[in-house]
C-alpha cells in the first residue's frame, strides 16, 4: 500500500522555468491537496480538490497551477519559478474534506529550491 | 484570521522525563485540534485528534488536552524516549480539511 507517493523529492530550478511536482495516491481518495512549507511558518495550502474535476485555490495559490484529471493523480505545476517559492511542498489526500472524519495522508514532500 | 503558535520552537530533554509541548491559537471558533508528528525527510502523520466538544484524548503514552475558550491545548508525552524525537505540530480547523490552520512545530530532541 503505497499511500500518497511524491516526485521528484528534490528539485533545483533557475529563476522562470516551469515544472510540474508529481502527487499520485492509491487509496481512492477523493480530496486532495498541496500545502507549502517554510522554516519557522506552519503548513500553507496552496491549492485544493474535493474530486476528479473540482479544484480550488487555497492560501497562497499565486504562480501554482493544478489540475484533477483523475482521482489518483494532483499535479502541482510552477509556471515561472522564483526563488520565493523554494519551499518543501507537501501533498496531502483524505477520503473527505470534512476534518473531524477524514484525518489527512501525507506524502513525503518535495524539497525545491530556486536559484 | 486564525494564527496558531507553538512554543517553544525546539526541546530537547533527557530520556525518561515527561514533557509538555503546548500550542496557542487566536480564534476559539474551532471545530477541531490535531497534533502531528513530522520525521526528517516525512511527511505529516497524525497522532491524536480533538474535536471542540472534548478536553482531553489519549493514545498510548501522548494526551491532548484543549482548552477551547483559552485557545490552547498542549501535548503530553510521558516517559520520553529517543524515538519519540521528531518535529511536533499543531492544526486547528473550523470543519472542513481545507480551512486548517498549521503552528510552525516544536523540535524535540530526547537524548539517550
């Protein structure tokens, strides 16, 4: 049971390439979501689903883009990278978005840095 | 906006001793409290929820407390071992997983 799987687990990119960060989870879960974060700041949602086909912005969206083609697969895609958004980023499934039944899965994070 | 605070940032204490790891937030309008445990290089895996209507939860030798109309809650760990060493957060939510509010963590180190 592979659980929420990341990739790649580390990047370094230049100022204004684009990339895509890579989250896929086996457990048929229908929220998803990416979360930023940085030294001495908590967690950070950037972007949310609540299934195949809905997607929604969360907190600090600016310069992310995503897409929910399938239930498994919530790509996070950087559209002109800078360097503040070096950051580890986490994605994180549940089998709702209602918190106090739905505990959240996380997956091992991906560390980017921009030069 | 809600802001959540973990203090202190890092600890670190000798093996055996119980310790308290405590968590603050501005606004009591929660419908839950979750506290984390974060390993180097892992992600977020949760060990004790609180909903707002409960003042205490327990697992094994951990137990939450959250005094809603105070905004805190802290988390105990009886007898400390050195496996216990991770990175702690707190997340307090309204209902819904997509409007949860993180605390920065407290590091704890237990020392053999």
């Amino acid at each position: 049971n592979a659980g929420v799987t990341q990739t790649p687990k580390f990047q370094v990119l230049k100022t204004g390439q684009s990339m895509t960060l890579q989250c896929a989870q086996d457990m048929n879960h229908e929220y998803m979501s990416w979360y930023r974060q940085d030294p001495g700041m908590g967690l950070r949602l950037i972007h949310y689903s609540v299934g195949a086909g809905i997607t929604d912005q969360g907190e600090v969206p600016n310069g992310y883009n995503v897409s929910r083609s399938t239930t498994e697969d919530f790509p996070l895609r950087l559209l002109s990278a800078a360097p503040s958004q070096t950051s580890v980023y986490f994605c994180a499934s549940s089998s709702g978005h209602f918190s106090g039944a739905n505990v959240l899965t996380f997956g091992a994070g991906s560390r980017l840095t921009v030069l | 906006k809600q802001e959540v605070t973990q203090i202190p940032a890092a600890l670190s204490v000798p093996e055996g001793e119980n310790l308290v790891l405590n968590c603050s937030f501005t606004d009591s309008a929660i419908y839950n409290l979750q506290w984390f445990r974060q390993d180097p290089g892992k992600g977020l895996t949760s060990l004790l929820l609180i909903q707002s209507s409960q003042r205490e939860q327990t697992s094994g030798r951990l137990n939450a407390s959250l005094d809603k109309s105070s905004g805190r809650s802290t988390l105990y760990i009886a007898a400390s071992q050195p496996g216990d060493s991770a990175t702690y957060l707190c997340a307090v939510s309204r209902g819904n997983n997509n409007d949860m509010r993180f605390g920065a963590g407290t590091r704890l180190t237990v020392k053999p």
